[in-house]
C-alpha cells in the first residue's frame, strides 16, 4: 500500500508514525525540529490521513506497509519513532524486518495486549457522525472531538479522516500485539517511554 507523507529536511532518516484517530499532523512541531538535521518522513498508517483505506488493519500489514514505503523511497536504515499504535507498527517492523531498520523509539505502549475500551465508543462515534445533519467536514470534526474522550491532558483529537469502520473492525487487534512476533527478539537499538 502507498502511504501518504511529507518530507522534510535533510540527513540521516527518521520515520514518525501516529496514534490510533490520528495523523501525521499530530507529529509536524517534532518534524519541523527534527528536519533540521534529519531526513524525516512524517506517515500516514493505512485508514488514517490521507492514505488509503482498507479492511486490514492487523500489525502485520501496517509493518508491510512501512517496509514498503522505505523500500520505495530508498530509505537507508531509518529510525522509526511511533506513537501508541504507531509504536506497536514499529516494533512489529522491527521484528519482522530488522535489517530495514536503524532503530525504534516507542512512545506509550508495550508489545502486550489492552482491554478493548473503544469499540463501544467507536460505534456510537459511526452511529451519530451517520445521522449528522448538516454533513460538512467542519460538523464532522466537531461531532468526532465531542464523541471520543480526550486522552494525554486533552493532546489527542478524532482526526475526520480517519476510516471508521475498518477500525472498528480491527480494534480486538489492534488491542493486541501479533502472535507470531510476540517471541522474536532484536538486537536493535530500542528506547520506550511509557
């Protein structure tokens, strides 16, 4: 899958993945101050932004995804820096492809599995953006922001185009970290902050 993303800067490269409802518009304050010695990619993860949709949303195919996208644009080891589910993207990365990778920072998550508290909300998110009246992109994000609880201080928002359904869809996986990974071991350099 071709993953949308804006690039910034020059130098070593660095790979910025979002949250679950996010984008890559949660990362510019860190990408603009990272492009000034990096080169950064700043991702879109499938049903997010302005990449593409689609039914599978398993750690798996995100990891494809990002092997895709360093592969294409020639990346040369690149840091990968991850956000919640974007870390568990990156750790799924890191283990299933080491040698595309320099190194992984995971902010706010472990290769574990979470009680699902979403799919409720997100149901009823689907249910009332359905029935808005009047449908306009500025109603939809309003509507999404008041549907789902702040997390983080009130850091996180509902981003429009994040596609709901697929996520719904996904999220006892999402929840959770691949089987066939949760035994490998890297010796790639790793840092988390939970």
């Amino acid at each position: 899958m071709e993953l949308a993303f804006e690039q910034s800067g020059r130098g070593e490269p660095v790979v910025l993945l979002h949250g679950l409802f996010a984008s890559s518009r949660n990362w510019r304050d860190i990408a603009a101050g990272l492009a000034l010695t990096h080169l950064v990619y700043n991702v879109d993860l499938r049903n997010h932004g302005r990449s593409p949709r689609a039914s599978d949303m398993s750690y798996l195919a995100l990891a494809d995804d990002l092997l895709e996208l360093i592969e294409r644009e020639a990346l040369a080891r690149p840091y990968v820096i991850g956000h919640s589910m974007g870390g568990k993207a990156a750790m799924a990365l890191a283990l299933a492809a080491p040698y595309a990778v320099g190194g992984v920072s995971v902010i706010d998550v472990a290769p574990l599995s979470y009680v699902d508290r979403l799919t409720h909300q997100v149901h009823g998110m689907m249910d009332a953006l359905a029935n808005a009246v009047p449908r306009t992109a500025a109603a939809d994000a309003v509507l999404a922001q008041w549907l789902m609880p702040r997390i983080d201080s009130g850091h996180t928002y509902v981003d429009r185009q994040s596609y709901l359904p697929a996520i719904a869809m996904s999220l006892h996986d999402l929840c959770g970290f691949p089987s066939p990974l949760r035994y490998l071991s890297t010796e790639l350099p790793l840092h988390a902050i939970v």
